[in-house]
C-alpha cells in the first residue's frame, strides 16, 4: 500500500512538472540589459532614458523555429509606482517569424521620474490559433 502510495505521488509529481511553463527572466538593475524567456518567445533588451522619452533597443526570438509565427507584436508599457500606465507602444513584425529579429521601440513620456516597471506582452498567429503573453520589468 505505502509502494503505491508513494509511487501514485512521484507520477503526479512529474505530471506536474511536465505541464508547468518554464521562464527564465533576469533581476538585474534599471537599465541594464534583460532578458526573457519562455517555451514561446526569447527576448533581450535594454531600456535607455531620452530626451523624448525611453527608448528600448532589443532582439526577439522564436524560440521554436520550426513553427513560425504570423503577426508577432511586442508592446511595451511604461507603468508608474502605482501602477498606473504612462504611456506604451507597439512593434510589429509582418510576415513569417521563423528566427531572430531586432526591434526598437521608442516610447514618449513627459514624466520619466515616475517611471518604475516596463510591461511587457506579445501576441502572435500560429495557422489558425492565436496566442498572448507577458511579464513584468524594471526598465
């Protein structure tokens, strides 16, 4: 009984772990580099202050190349301390997304003080099904 117990518990376990998205994202300082990612999506950058705004230079990745993507967007927002968005914007990249892409993304915001978190999220097409996500970041 114990032996079936315990083998009942070790089968679900790995169940479990089998069915969890794995993420990978860094905790390094405002403005340094980043990176993120998924079963879905790499994706690297860095977030410079400007005199217009922020301005986010970086690559994305399909991290599963052998199905490419249609209609990939990546917005960023800028969110304040309480959670509030400042401003955001969105790159689009068109045609089939197999690989590595660079991306930047300028974002004007009168009050870059305020700034706190970067929020991040992607949707893209695969044949006839769509998909989103996202994460969180300090600039």
């Amino acid at each position: 009984m114990l032996k079936k117990l315990a083998l009942t518990v070790t089968m679900l376990s790995m169940i479990t772990a089998c069915a969890s998205t794995h993420t990978k994202q860094d905790a390094n300082p405002a403005y340094a580099s980043h990176q993120f990612s998924n079963h879905e999506v790499a994706i690297v950058w860095k977030a410079q202050e400007t005199d217009k705004g922020v301005r986010i230079d970086g690559t994305v990745q399909n991290v599963r190349q052998d199905l490419p993507y249609t209609s990939l967007q990546l917005t960023a927002k800028l969110i304040d301390a309480k959670g509030k968005v400042m401003a955001k914007e969105t790159k689009a990249f068109t045609g089939r997304f197999a690989g590595t892409e660079p991306f930047t993304i300028e974002i004007p915001v009168e009050n870059k003080e305020c700034l706190d978190e970067l929020d991040f999220s992607y949707s893209y097409g695969r044949d006839e099904d769509f998909y989103k996500g996202g994460f969180r970041s300090v600039p």
